[in-house]
C-alpha cells in the first residue's frame, strides 16, 4: 500500500528493529494504547503478549487496512482517528503507551500524555533522537529549555536505544530513540501552583540570553528580586543553567507574594 506523506508518517521497516522494539515493551497481560500504528508489524507483536489492544492510526486507508488484518484476530481494536482528538478518560483500565507519530509533533505528543498521565502506567515512545536529548538535557546544556522541565517535572526517561534512519521508510534524515516515559505518582518536586510554575518557565525561555533577575524584575518588581536574593538564590544565572528545583522555588516565592 502507497503512504500518505501529507502526515510526514515514517514507519519502522528493518525486521532486527521490529523485534527489538516489540521485545523492549513491558507489554504482558496489559492494555497497550498504540499511537500511529503504520502497517500493523510491530502491533501484531504487541497483541501477542498484551491483554488488549487499540491501534490507533490517523490516516484512514492505513487503518482500514489494519482492520482487514485484524479481522479476525481477537484483543484488537483499530481506530482510525487522530488520537489528539481521543479522551483516555473514556478507558476504564490504565494504558500502556507506544507510540511512533511524526517528530514534528513531538512536544504535543508530551504534552498530551502530560495531560493524561493519570491513565498512563508506562509510555514508550520513539522520537528523534536530538528531541530525547532535548527532554532529558540538564541545566547548562544548550538543549535544556520548557519542554526539558515540563517532561522531567512529571516523569522519568530512560533511553533504551538507538534506531538508524535506514530502519524506515521513507528514510528520515535523522537518528531516532526508544525511550521509556514513566510518570510519578507523586511527583519529586510539587509547586505551590504548576501552572504558574510552567508560564514562568515558558517566560523565562522566551529570553534566555537575560539573567533570571532582569526577568523577574521586568515581569514582577525589584523587590521580588532583592526577597529571592535573601533567601540564598542566585539569580545572576540565565535559564539555561537555573536547575528545576530552582524554578520551583522562584514561583512558589512570587505566588506566595503577587496573589
């Protein structure tokens, strides 16, 4: 079947990188979610070992396809839809996650299973490889910014391995990465306000070459800089190098302060 490049879609091709990303998923007796489910290949891997399965796919002929497939293969439902659109609210059971979406829509795919987390007990997810530097970079590094904070404020990434870019069709021109996304139950750091806290964040990296202390002056006043001061932060610091711990404390002292 001829693909449907308007969705920027690459699909795993290579049968070593097959079996190696299905047999990486901790997938036994559970309800797997699969995001961008292609050509069914490692889906069918998957059902071998889940309790159940949804395959979800947004690219209409691709998903009818699957549903031919799969017609008679108990434990697998196919949706064809995109799966922003889908509500994991309407799951009565947790899910495990994979997911192989186009890398432009990366940040969105993060954000989205942010926003469900609750019903999430693992993701594995593959990405570009430079976007899962991005999500796992430490202050300091040139790729740490919101969406390094936002993902590790929530949950845990563990690389697994890498995937040339021969391994699918159409070849990208980029290394991609498995990684497993897990979220914390109670999360290490708790802010006083999270969406205060991530605006700041946003803000903050929107003007990364200024110092933490002309941003907060600019935004809130100097005596938020000078109370920030006392309590032992350093502010002469840009955002690129001012660790989470340290964001949270920032916006939990102008929350408590401006509200």
């Amino acid at each position: 079947m001829r693909q449907n490049n308007s969705f920027s879609q690459v699909f795993l091709q290579d049968e070593y990188y097959i079996r190696k990303t299905a047999a990486a998923l901790d997938c036994d007796a559970k309800t797997v979610l699969e995001i961008g489910a292609g050509y069914g290949q490692i889906s069918r891997l998957i059902s071998e070992k889940s309790k159940f399965l949804y395959c979800v796919e947004i690219d209409s002929k691709l998903a009818e396809a699957l549903k031919i497939n799969f017609a008679k293969k108990e434990g697998i439902k196919v949706i064809s839809a995109d799966i922003r659109e889908i509500s994991l609210l309407n799951f009565k059971e947790k899910l495990m996650i994979f997911s192989n979406v186009p890398y432009h829509l990366s940040s969105q795919l993060i954000k989205y299973l942010i926003f469900y987390r609750k019903k999430i007990s693992t993701s594995y997810l593959i990405l570009q490889k430079e976007f899962v530097e991005k999500i796992s970079a430490e202050p300091g590094s040139k790729l740490y910014g919101f969406i390094t904070c936002l993902t590790q404020y929530y949950g845990k990434i563990r690389h697994l391995f890498d995937i040339p870019a021969g391994a699918f069709i159409p070849s990208p021109k980029v290394k991609s990465s498995l990684i497993e996304l897990k979220f914390y139950q109670t999360t290490p750091l708790q802010a006083k306000n999270e969406d205060f806290l991530f605006n700041f964040i946003r803000i903050s990296f929107k003007q990364r070459r200024k110092k933490i202390a002309t941003i907060i002056r600019q935004q809130f006043s100097l005596e938020a800089v000078q109370r920030l001061i006392k309590s032992g932060l350093d502010l002469s610091r840009r955002p690129e190098q001012l660790p989470l711990r340290d964001f949270c404390k920032i916006s939990d002292s102008l929350v408590v302060n401006n509200f």
